[in-house]
C-alpha cells in the first residue's frame, strides 16, 4: 500500500507539472517578458522589493522546515491546561486552589512497584549528570565516560551536597562538587577521598536497578526491596533503526497515577470525551459545540489482561476512524494494540495508511499527586514527518480532555457500579493493577491542614 500510495503521489507531481509546463506554454512572449522583468526586480539586492522577498521567504523556510521535518516538542505544565478557567483568576492560580480544596479520596499506594522511565536517552550524553525527582526520590543519573547510565541518591553522605549539582563524571563514577568524593555508579561504593588514604565502608549512596532500552533510561523501585521479576520488551524497530524519532508531548498531571491506566478499561468514556474532533480543543465544556459537528471520531475498544507468565501486561485493542460529513475519512484510520506494561509504561503500537509505529507512553510519580506523563512517536521511513507530526498533536489533544477530567476528579474505592460488561472491565482492571502494591507500598494520610504520606 505504501508503494503503491507514493507511486500515485510520483505521477500526480509529474501530471500537474506537465500540466503547468503547457499552461506556460501558451502564455505570450510579452507576458512573460514582463514576468521576467518583475523577477529580476525581486533578485536586484538594490531595491526594497528585494529585502522584503527575502524577509518573506526566510520566515516561510523557518516555519516550513519546522512543519514539514522537525520533531514535535509539546510541552504542557500543571496549570497551563485541565481547569476550569475563570476570568478572576489566571490557570495556575486555579490549578493551586483545585490542589487545595479538592477532595481525593481513599486512594491506593502512591508509588506502585515496577519500572519507571527517568527520562529518554538522548537527554543525558556521555559523561553528563541530571538531577531527576521520581517517586519521592531526588536521584542522580549520569552516563559515566563509556556511555553506561547509572542512577543513584542525588546527596552526598559526607555532607549533603547534591551530586548530579556541579558534578562531574570521573570515569564510571560521579564526583561530589563540594569535597572531590567519587562514587561508583555500578554500586553507589565511594572510591576516592582526595584528602583520605582510608575509605569508610560506610561512605557510600544507593545505586538503584536501572536500564536503557527503546530510547529511555527507567529505574526499578520495589517497597520490599524486591530485585527485577521482568523487564519492558525491547522494540526491534527502534533498535535496528527501522522506526525512527519524530517527536515528543510531556503533560504534568495531578493525579493518583492508577487513574491513567484505568482509562485503558474504561471503554464507555471514549464516547463521552473522544468523539468531538479535535479541532474542537480540550475544554470539556465547548468541544460539543454545533460547530464542530460536522466531523467526529469512532471508536471502538477492548481489554485483556495477559496470563503467566506476562501477569504484568494487559493489552487495549482500538479501532479509530475519522468521520466528515458522515463519510470515512480512511487515511486517519488506525488499528492500535496498547500494551500497558507494569504500572506506567505503555506500548501503542499503531497501523495506518501510511505505515507502521508505536507511541511510547511512560507515567512517573513526582511526588503522590503528581505525575509526568510523555509520549514519543517513532515511526517507519516511509512516513512523512508532518503527518507523524499531525498524529502526535491528536494524541495529545485528547490526552488534555482527559487531564481536565484526572485534574479535577475524586478518586472512589468503592465505585457505585452498575451490572453491565462495561463496568465489569472496570473492576477488573483494578483487581490486574493491585498486583502492583506489595505490603510496604507508601500510602498517603491527610491530617488536618497537613499533607502526610
């Protein structure tokens, strides 16, 4: 189909430029010596004319190229999206009061067990540190001088200076900008105290499990300690290049982190948040506009949980199709397999018109109520990086409709059910992701005016 698809581009250029040259063809030899003319006005670095053109074609280069090649980088804040607006009150003066005054409910651990994506790969280049916070945790990773990631405790236990602050990477260990202490990345082990022949067994931080694969760096975090029982499948196409990166959204969420995945069960709410095109926006309150009813999105949806020994993946299958006037509009048409791996990792493996690809989704505490949620595209060669590019916004689009909706909500333990399959799916998705939550898994506690988990 691909093949087929760009040799039927090939022969539309070559008609409509056959059909150019003959319309030129017939234009008289004194209309075009006049057109000549005014483009050699516009070539004459004398005149106006010229600076003007050129202005003009610099901004339509800068912008195409971004259009039309650059990878997508949308990036969305708490507070600058998912509220209410209100005209006293900018967004974030109303994201902090929701925060304040919202009720959340009888939630379950904050920080499941399972791996977690840190940040992707191309963020930390060889012998550079990052200071990252996840899962109440301020860690440092670093890619020591052989192009290894290592994840450890941000603070030096010599006297607290924060390592991935200033610090530099010294072969497979990262260097405490305060006093010079080295500590291997493999182990956390201090191997060097420039003013001390002896080491302390005792002088050293927690190397945490961590691993790079499909273009991210995650980290293992078990509340019993519990070394790694499985790992996130490696995407082939990523490696051996045959899918490349086309770009990027980062939502910052305020939410109990199940909340998210649940959406994968929650079949029924498509309908009432997904339907309206896109171009009618994330706000909850107008994408039903009568405006935008001349276009739509279908949808239909399943999910499984898998069986042993894959206990940890469930799979979301979507049919989509985009509706004008009634009539399909078959080159946005998709077929997506959502794997959901663990607690926060999502594989949305797609197939359209133009080819293959995978959406790959990764949800990470920042602290018990806020999560970083990113998405990164890749895509087969064949597609054009503008409709990559179209596909990504789409998505993010209607990942905002839902964050008004996560942003705002309460979360209920013991949902008022009614007896239908739809919400069945529902319970049982809760019932697949308890596994996740071990007996030492935190839990958040409210006292009155503190915040205590």
């Amino acid at each position: 189909m691909n093949i087929f698809s760009a040799i039927l581009f090939l022969f539309f250029i070559v008609a409509m430029s056959a059909s150019v040259i003959d319309k030129l063809l017939e234009i008289p030899l004194v209309e075009v010596g006049e057109t000549w003319n005014c483009l050699l006005s516009l070539l004459d670095h004398t005149s106006l004319n010229f600076y003007i053109f050129l202005g003009i074609f610099g901004i339509i280069g800068f912008y195409g190229k971004k259009l039309l090649f650059d990878p997508l980088d949308r990036v969305r804040l708490l507070g600058d999206i998912g509220y209410q607006a209100d005209g006293k009150w900018d967004m974030k003066e109303i994201a902090n009061s929701v925060r304040k005054r919202r009720l959340v409910g009888e939630i379950p651990p904050v920080y499941p067990n399972g791996w977690f994506g840190l940040t992707e790969s191309f963020r930390i280049k060889k012998g550079e540190s990052k200071n990252i916070s996840a899962l109440g945790l301020n860690l440092a990773v670093f890619r020591d001088e052989k192009g290894e990631v290592h994840v450890v405790d941000a603070y030096c236990p010599h006297l607290g200076a924060n390592l991935s602050v200033g610090g530099r990477v010294v072969g497979d260990c990262l260097e405490c900008p305060f006093h010079g202490w080295r500590f291997r990345g493999q182990d956390g082990k201090c191997t060097y105290i420039p003013y001390a022949d002896n080491i302390p067994d005792m002088a050293k931080v927690k190397s945490w499990p961590s691993m790079e694969i499909n273009g991210w760096i995650y980290l293992w975090h078990h509340a019993e300690g519990i070394d790694p029982n499985w790992t996130p499948p490696e995407l082939e196409e990523i490696t051996n290049g045959n899918w490349t990166y086309r770009g990027r959204t980062e939502h910052i969420l305020n939410c109990h982190i199940e909340e998210v995945p649940e959406n994968g069960a929650d079949v029924v709410h498509l309908r009432h948040v997904h339907e309206p095109s896109i171009a009618a926006g994330v706000d909850l309150t107008k994408m039903w506009n009568i405006l935008w009813s001349f276009s739509h999105h279908a949808w239909s949806a399943s999910w499984e949980p898998h069986t042993a020994p894959e206990e940890h993946i469930s799979t979301l299958s979507i049919s989509h199709s985009m509706k004008l006037f009634g009539k399909s509009l078959t080159p946005l048409d998709m077929n997506v397999s959502a794997r959901q791996i663990g607690p926060g990792i999502v594989y949305l493996e797609f197939v359209s018109l133009f080819g293959k690809g995978v959406f790959i989704h990764n949800l990470t505490p920042i602290e018990p109520m806020v999560q970083r949620l990113v998405h990164n595209i890749y895509v087969s060669w064949t597609y054009p990086t503008f409709v990559a590019k179209f596909f990504m916004l789409g998505e993010a689009i209607h990942v905002e409709r839902d964050i008004m909706i996560w942003n705002n909500k309460k979360y209920i333990d013991k949902p008022l059910f009614v007896k239908s399959k739809e919400d069945s799916v529902i319970a049982r998705h809760r019932r697949w992701y308890s596994q996740f939550y071990s007996e030492n898994s935190p839990r958040l506690k409210f006292q009155k005016e503190t915040l205590d988990w």
